[in-house]
C-alpha cells in the first residue's frame, strides 16, 4: 500500500506517536503484548513491509525495517521487537514461497489479518540457536510430526503462526542442517509455558513454547529439507540483526530525548542557571549524541550494502548490532547518571529504558557471538566450528 520509503516513514511516525507511544508504560506496568500498537501497524498497511512486491508485500529490505524499528523503538522498545520478528518470520517465508504458503500465509500477513514469528531458541541450545533438537517426523501420508520445546518465542501465544526450526529424525543430518516450518499458532498439541513476566521488554511476550506431536502438512516446511542454514546466514539472521538493531537504537535516542527533556527543565537554586548551561553537561550530552550518530551510520550503511548484495556486508550487520548493543546500555547508564535521583525512581521512563537495554547483549546472536562470528570470517575460518 505504502511502497514509498518516505510515506511508510510518515505513516509509521503517525502511528507510533498516536497509539503506540500512550500504551508504553501500561504495556511495562501489566506485562501486556502490546496488542493495540501492533494492530494499528497493520491496519496502516504495513504488515507486509518485508514481502516482495510480487506476492503483494512492500518490497522493502533491512534499510527500510532498521528505519521503521528505529521509529518504533523511541516509542516502546517492546512493540517495535514484536513488529520486527513478525517482519523476520514474514521475510522467511517470502523468500522460497511456494504458492500454498502465499495463499495462506503472505497474502493474509499483507492484508493485515496475521501476525506471524519465529521459534528458534531452545533451552538446551542456548544461544545456538542454529542448534535444534526438535524433532520432526514424516509420516509418509503428508504429514510431518514436530514434538520439542522451544524457549523465548517472541509474541508467544499471540500470533497466527510461527516459523519453528527442527531436524528430521530419520536422517542424520550434519549440524547446522536442519528445517524450518510453519507451525499455525492454532495447531493442535501447541502448550504454552506461563506469560512473560521479564526485568524488561515486558511486552514481548515472550514464551516457552511445547510441541507435543504437532502435525503439519508437508507444504508447510519452507525451502528444501535440510538446508535451512541458508536461511539463517541469507534471511534469518540478517533480517533479525537489523530488527534488533533498529530497536535498540530508537530506544537510544529516546534516551537521550529523555535526558534532554529533564535538563532542560533544571536549574540551579542557588543562582537559577539552567544546567543546560553547563559546560560539563553540554559535554557529557555531545558525547552521548556521538555514540548514537556513530552506530545508526554503521546500521544505515550496512543494511544498504546488504541490499545492495555487496560482499562483505553480513560483517558489517554482526558488528551494527554489536555495536548498537554496546552503545545503548551506555547511553542509558550515562543517562542514568545525568538525571540523578529521578532516574532512579520506580516509575521514572529511564528505570523501564534501562531494563529494556539489559537484553540487548543477548538476544542470539549474541554480541560475544557477532565478536566470534566476525573475527573468524576476517581470519577465514568457519563460522560454527564450537560452541
């Protein structure tokens, strides 16, 4: 609906500042999916932001999902995750549809009328999430099996579907071969563990997931059976990186506005100065400021050479979020520390910023996993050799 860049930018703004931003701190208070935020982004059009032109998406690629997270992240850190992994799962599936799966999936995600996910994560794997040990079973009539447990699904319990990884049981697949499915989120054998009560991103939702026998039909494993590590290193993880990324960045900025804002609203008792008159203030917030402008051109500039297919640019994704991860937990504490006392209070929007920046470090990849990632393809060496 909204394929230019400039007007999806306009319509995400709109929403962000008219729904989103006045559900935050419920959203953080009660633990809620943010359920209003995310339904106003589709019914704007844009839910099929990450889906070809060709399927009836928006055409976009990550420049343009880091931009729109980003947006979305000064507003609520916990809607803009929850859009982003929709936009993830969504990227998945465009990428080797097969015309069930645009009937029933891509066509519904770009109308406005499904939400979809990811379910990687496992509590045995860790952050190798590029790891399962969910099994999937054939059944020779069709159908496919899947029983396993799953860990920390974004928008658990609320979306439509979600793209499970697995390995085939019959076969002995070397790691890292494995498969991705489409699980619909109203299967039956789907068990979901208690709601989400996290330090932060209280509104992800973010769920155990069982799997207890759940059968699919064949059409809706995606690409060929076994070589979903394709997946992970072409669609999944870039998509997901700058997701995160742009989240995290947004709600760096946030922080700043934050602390702006509370500056200026200061001053002295003893002289009625403004201690946005400050020479040391001024300092500490061009630093601030620094640290954000430098990270968001590091994202902007890797996620257009990856749309672009420049070579090389998958480095410069792993160190964006890296970096980005970094930057926003130091943005937050320096923030912290310039507001003083009233940071520091249980209702203060700095408290619920800072608890959302803890998980920036580990959402998988991990930033000592981007680190690990990076140094071994500029020294040559294989990707997922240990854990």
């Amino acid at each position: 609906m909204y394929s230019e860049i400039s007007k999806v930018f306009e319509i995400t703004e709109e929403v962000s500042k008219s729904v989103i931003a006045k559900n935050t701190v419920h959203t953080d208070k009660y633990a809620e999916w943010p359920e209003e935020g995310i339904r106003a982004l589709q019914q704007a059009g844009l839910g099929g932001l990450t889906i070809p032109l060709e399927f009836g998406g928006m055409g976009h690629g990550t420049e343009t999902l880091a931009k729109v997270c980003e947006i979305i992240g000064q507003s609520c850190a916990s809607t803009s995750i929850c859009y982003g992994m929709h936009c993830v799962g969504s990227a998945v599936i465009a990428s080797k549809v097969t015309d069930f799966q645009q009937d029933n999936y891509l066509t519904p995600i770009c109308e406005g009328r499904h939400i979809t996910s990811l379910s990687l994560s496992e509590l045995g794997s860790g952050s190798h999430f590029y790891l399962p040990r969910t099994k999937m079973t054939n059944t020779h009539n069709g159908d496919y099996i899947i029983e396993g447990e799953k860990s920390f699904a974004t928008n658990g319990g609320r979306a439509d579907s979600y793209v499970v990884s697995a390995v085939t049981e019959e076969t002995n697949q070397p790691t890292g071969k494995f498969n991705c499915i489409i699980v619909p989120g109203n299967s039956e054998g789907i068990e979901w563990g208690p709601a989400w009560a996290g330090l932060g991103l209280r509104g992800n939702s973010s769920r155990n997931l069982s799997l207890n026998k759940v059968a699919v039909s064949e059409e809706h494993i995606l690409g060929n059976e076994g070589d979903q590590i394709w997946y992970i290193f072409n669609v999944i993880t870039p998509y997901f990186l700058t997701a995160i990324a742009g989240a995290y960045l947004g709600l760096a900025r946030a922080v700043i506005e934050e602390v702006k804002s509370h500056i200026m609203k200061r001053t002295f008792s003893f002289n009625g100065k403004s201690i946005a008159s400050s020479s040391v203030t001024q300092h500490q917030v061009g630093c601030l400021w620094a640290k954000y402008a430098r990270t968001r051109a590091l994202l902007y500039w890797a996620t257009q050479c990856y749309d672009n297919g420049i070579e090389g640019s998958q480095l410069d994704l792993f160190s964006a979020k890296a970096e980005i991860a970094d930057t926003v937990i130091d943005i937050v504490n320096e923030g912290m520390t310039l507001c003083g006392g009233s940071a520091y209070r249980e209702d203060s929007n700095l408290n619920r910023m800072m608890r959302d920046a803890r998980a920036a470090h580990i959402m998988s990849p991990t930033t000592d996993m981007l680190r690990v990632w990076t140094g071994r393809s500029i020294l040559e060496q294989p990707l997922l050799t240990d854990t």
